[in-house]
C-alpha cells in the first residue's frame, strides 16, 4: 500500500485555503475591506513564494490577484481542483530552486509551509533520490521529509533506498523513513518490507507493518509466508499474523483460508478471524461458508459466525439465505438460523 502524499495534500488543503485566501485578499486590498484582518494572519514565506512564482510568470501583482492559480483556488470549492492547483504551483518551481526554496520554508510550521515542503521533497526525490537524501540527512528533526525521500526512493530502488535509511543515527526520522518504506513495497516485494522489519524496534509500528507485509505475501503465496511466519517466536504476534494470513486468502480461496482459521488457537483472536472470514467468504460462495459454520461444535462461536453470515448473504439474496436455513436438519444449528435470519430481515416471518 502506497503512502499517499495524495492524502497529506486533501488532508491540509482546506487549511491551506483560508491561508490563501488570505493572502489573495491581501494583495487586493483595495477592493476588500477585510483585507487588512486577513494580511495579519497570512503566512508571509507563502506569500513570498506564490509572488516569486507568478513573477516567473511575467505577471505583476495585481494581475497575480485576478489571474493566478491562488485566484482560481478562492473561487472554486472543489477538493480535487484545489489540489490540482498546489501541484500545480509546486511543479512551477523550476529543479534548480528546489533546495533554495526548501531552505526558505525552514523552521515555517504552517499548514501550508509543511505542505508545500513535503510536496516539494517528494518531487526532489523522484527525479534525483540521492541528492533528496542528503539534503534530507541534514534535516533529521523534519521526519516529513525523510519520510518523503523514502517513499520516492523506495519506488526507484528499494534496495539502495533501504540502506540510505539504515545509516540514518538512531532517531526517529530513521523509524519513519524505514517505516514508510517498508510499507510502499509491501505491495509488490513483501520479502523486501519484511526483511526492513528487522531494523525496526519492537512495538505497536512494526507489529502493524509485518501485519500489513504479510497480508499481502499471503494474497500470493500463502505457502511461503506461512513457513515465514512459523518462525516467530512471540506466540501472540505468531497467532496474529496466522489469521492475517488466513484472511488474506478468502478472497482466492475460501478453503484453505478456512483450514488456515481453524489451526489457530481457540479464543479471541481464532474468533475474529473465522468471524472476519464468512463475513467476507459469504459475499462471494455463501453456500460453502455456510457447510463450514455447520462442521462448527455448538457454541458461541457457531452463533456468532452464522449471525455474521447471515447478515451478509441476506443482504444480497434473502432468498437464497432463507432457503438455506430452512434447509438445514431440525437442531440447535436450524434454530440459531431462523433467529439470526429474522434479525437480518425483520420483515420476514418468524
């Protein structure tokens, strides 16, 4: 899964507005009598930026006020477009500035300082990696931009990308980069992401990440990451990643998620699993989730994986879910459906 620099730019645009905003109605101050409100709080390295960029533009202030990305962003409310709009600004600024201009935006703090720094970064990045990396070395207390460099870096060349954040001082700009890294190959070099695991500290980030690895191993090659996973020897994480690795097979092939479940050991966490797998199983062969919730002993477990069945395949075909329950043999299992049924269709007859 890619970490989304999309996501930082819709995450602080609607910040990043009302700073331009301000700024646009600071340039037309004559035409606005709020003006003088919003340039107190207008954010002047912004400013300064947007002026040195429509500057290249060959156009004058005024002309900027009317005519420039920052007037198009105060007229339209449009996520994507205001989105659109800081690329748009940030792909302006020619390569050769890159460095100078992040220089000018150290130590700014603002929501759009650190915006434009980490879009700025990110682009550094992908067109000259190591360059990034040392600028970014420079700045360890800035782990956006470390965070930044790895992710770009790791697109190019993981292996050299997995090194430059190895050597980074003990600190946490090297958990991040190694971090992020990690998770934009887990995607498509699992054994890569899970072989930076071994760099990190243990504790709730790199749980979550080997998490993430190994459900994305397992969606392709259920066999190797589950001899992977045998070797652990924390008995907890161990079960953890044994159900993530079984529910990552449902969707390919519900029965050996199933038997991958069933090996767990009993208690909160098989129940989740097997919970999460009919959920999921249920949308696609709801039939054969349901002979597996059969094969159950009766207990909790079995009432609370048909009741979660149920709710799925009702949605879908009440029909069909009803037929199914009524077809079962007279028992405790039969009687567990009609009320698990009833609850999911509170129209139907009980």
């Amino acid at each position: 899964m890619k970490r989304k620099i999309v996501g930082v730019v819709f995450g602080l645009s609607a910040l990043l507005v009302v700073v331009l905003f301000r700024l646009d109605s600071h340039v037309d101050s004559m035409r606005s009598p709020r003006a003088p409100e919003f340039a107190q709080q207008a954010d002047p390295s912004v400013y300064e930026l947007i002026a040195g960029v429509d500057r290249r533009w060959g156009k004058s202030e005024g002309e900027s006020a009317r005519h420039s990305p920052i007037a198009a962003w105060n007229t339209d409310n449009d996520p994507d477009h205001q989105s659109e709009v800081v690329e748009h600004l940030v792909e302006s600024i020619p390569s050769s500035e890159i460095r100078s201009t992040l220089l000018d935006f150290s130590g700014q703090e603002s929501a759009a300082a650190v915006l434009f720094r980490q879009l700025l970064v990110r682009r550094w990045a992908e067109q000259d990696p190591r360059a990034a990396a040392g600028w970014a070395s420079q700045h360890l207390n800035s782990t956006e931009a470390v965070g930044q460099v790895a992710v770009a870096w790791a697109g190019i060349d993981p292996q050299a990308a997995a090194a430059w954040a190895s050597s980074l001082p003990e600190r946490p700009a090297r958990e991040q980069a190694l971090l992020e890294m990690a998770y934009e190959v887990a995607g498509t070099q699992p054994t890569v992401a899970l072989g930076i695991v071994s760099s990190l500290a243990p504790g709730t980030d790199r749980d979550n990440l080997l998490i993430h690895a190994i459900s994305q191993w397992g969606s392709t090659d259920a066999q190797a990451a589950s001899a992977w996973v045998q070797q652990i020897r924390d008995d907890a994480l161990r079960q953890r990643l044994q159900g993530t690795l079984a529910v990552s097979r449902v969707d390919e092939d519900g029965v050996t998620a199933a038997a991958l479940a069933a090996n767990l050991a009993p208690g909160p966490e098989q129940d989740r699993v097997v919970v999460e797998i009919v959920q999921r199983w249920g949308q696609t062969a709801p039939g054969s989730a349901g002979a597996w919730i059969a094969a159950f002993p009766d207990t909790s477990l079995r009432r609370t994986a048909l009741e979660a069945l149920l709710g799925v395949w009702s949605t879908q075909d009440s029909a069909g879910a009803a037929s199914w329950v009524r077809g079962l043999a007279p028992g405790p299992l039969r009687d567990a459906g009609l009320v698990a049924l009833a609850d999911a269709n509170p129209a139907l007859p009980r």
